[in-house]
C-alpha cells in the first residue's frame, strides 16, 4: 500500500533570539511530540537565499519517521517564516489547519542578540553591533555583505525587530485559534506555566520535564576569520547536504562554531541603548495594541 507523506500540523514561526530554540527542545522530549531535524528547514521562506532545504520531497523526507497513531503533534521551527512575506501564506497553502507559534521579545534585545548569533554563525563580518547598524544602508544596496552570509536580509537588523508588523501580517492571515502567542519575558520568568499553555493549543497529553535547561545561551566568535571561513565551508555544504541526507546534518559545523565561541556577550551604550528604543516604539505601541497588554517596560 502506498504511504502518503506525513505534513507537519504546527509551527514555531519566530522570532529569532526568543526562545524558539528552548522550545522545540523542550517539546521534542514530550512522547506524543515529533520534532523535525534540523529544527529550522527554512523550506517555506521561498524569499530567501541559502535555505537549509529548497525541494518539497527533501523536506517531506524530514517526517517520515513520524507515526501517525502516536506522534499527535508533528513540527518544526523555521524563524524565518514570521520576517518572510510569504512563508505563512504558503504553509497555510500547504496546510491549512497548521497551527502557528509566535515567540516575541523587546526588539532592542532581540537585535544586539541576532547580531551576535550571526557573529557565531559566521554570517556577519562587523564585530561591533553599533558599526553593524551603521553599515545597514550600504547592505540595502548590496554592499559590505561577507561572503559567508547565507542572504543580504540576514543583516538588515532594523527590520528584523520590526515585531508589530510582523505580527499584524501573521494576525490578518492566520485564524485565532490556530495561533499561540508568548512573550519571551513570560517564557523565561514561567518556563513550565507557558509550556502548560503550549500543549494544551496542540491538543497533546500535559506531559512536562523535569527541568528546563538554558537552551542555545548568546556567545560571540574567539576568531571572527575563523568563523566566517567554517561559515563559508558550511555554505558550499549545505546544498550537497540537502541532496545526499535530506537536509540532516552530522552537527560538524556547529561542534566547530563551538569550538571557536565564548560565552562573553557584546554590551551598548546606553545612548546606543536609546537611539533603539526610540527607533522602536511604534512597533511596540503597535504590538501593544495587537496583544492587549503593557509594554511600557520595553521603551523604558
């Protein structure tokens, strides 16, 4: 008899540096849960260079260990999905009762981290996060992008933390009930109460771990040479990967960025600090509006 592939019923959508990581390693220990490998196919974010996996049956393969009698709540975690313009149209095209996890954080935090996280990654070159929000108008057009970037969008910082707006695209499209919302500061401060949450929207047994580890802490590159060359070693990689394995890695490259990380994080001013509270308080007196809730603590 032939077996139809299995699609995924949910998805942590972003954003990036909001616990998304934490997320899906916590659930993935749940018995009823089935969590993809890697965590982050990008298959949907169709607007984007370098995608981890590009072909539907690679990225089909990635379910194909589920079983169905047991694995109720079947996923992955793309951060992409939320910053791209189509990502969630196209999953709602391909799944339409997929449900959806939106993981907020303040955008001042949530970008000082990213730069960092790509620092890591190899995917920026400007180890001062302030230099590298300063270079953003020459990315826009093409320019001082490193070799090692995965794609230009990466490095535009100032959209990334354009949460409001994101949100508000997710909102318009997505039905309410098929999307979950949770605020980085909730998920930190009450880990197992958002997680109660989290299984009672997948409809999954109240199966709950014994702890909650710190998962996927910021760390910043020893060698930023070094990183950007395993970054672009990892590039040349990944497509080859997406034929010979399906998209599953063997961990080389993040056992390497590893190697060559410390867990030192990169600090602003406090001018630096409120040059992006200001920058950002629409979008979070857009948010504000959209969640019903005070954010008065993030434009302080």
């Amino acid at each position: 008899m032939e077996k139809f592939p299995v699609k995924p019923n949910f998805f942590i959508i972003g954003a990036p540096k909001s616990g998304t990581t934490a997320l899906s390693e916590y659930l993935r220990q749940h018995p009823n849960v089935f969590f993809s490998n890697p965590k982050e196919p990008e298959y949907f974010a169709n607007d984007f260079e370098g995608r981890v996996i590009s072909k539907e049956n690679d990225y089909l393969k990635l379910f194909k260990d589920v079983e169905i009698n047991h694995h109720l709540a079947i996923g992955e975690g793309s951060v992409l999905y939320m910053f791209s313009k189509n990502a969630v149209s196209t999953i709602l095209q391909f799944q339409n009762t997929a449900k959806f996890i939106v993981m907020l954080r303040n955008p001042v935090d949530l970008v000082v981290s990213l730069h960092a996280q790509l620092l890591k990654e190899g995917n920026e070159n400007i180890y001062s996060f302030s230099e590298a929000w300063k270079a953003e108008a020459d990315r826009y057009n093409g320019k001082r992008i490193p070799i090692s970037c995965r794609d230009p969008k990466w490095l535009l910082y100032s959209e990334w933390g354009k949460l409001g707006s994101q949100l508000k695209r997710v909102i318009n499209i997505v039905p309410e009930k098929q999307l979950k919302i949770i605020l980085f500061d909730d998920f930190i401060s009450n880990t197992k109460s958002v997680f109660k949450e989290i299984l009672e929207f997948l409809k999954i047994p109240e199966v709950i771990p014994d702890k909650f580890p710190k998962i996927n802490e910021r760390r910043l590159p020893k060698n930023l040479f070094l990183q950007n060359l395993i970054a672009v070693v990892m590039r040349i990689w990944l497509p080859l990967r997406s034929k010979l394995t399906g998209g599953k890695g063997f961990g080389i490259g993040g056992f390497l960025s590893k190697l060559n990380s410390t867990n030192a994080t990169e600090k602003i001013s406090l001018e630096e600090h409120q040059m992006l509270v200001e920058f950002y308080s629409g979008e979070i007196l857009l948010l504000e509006k959209l969640l019903n809730r005070n954010l008065s603590s993030w434009r302080e």
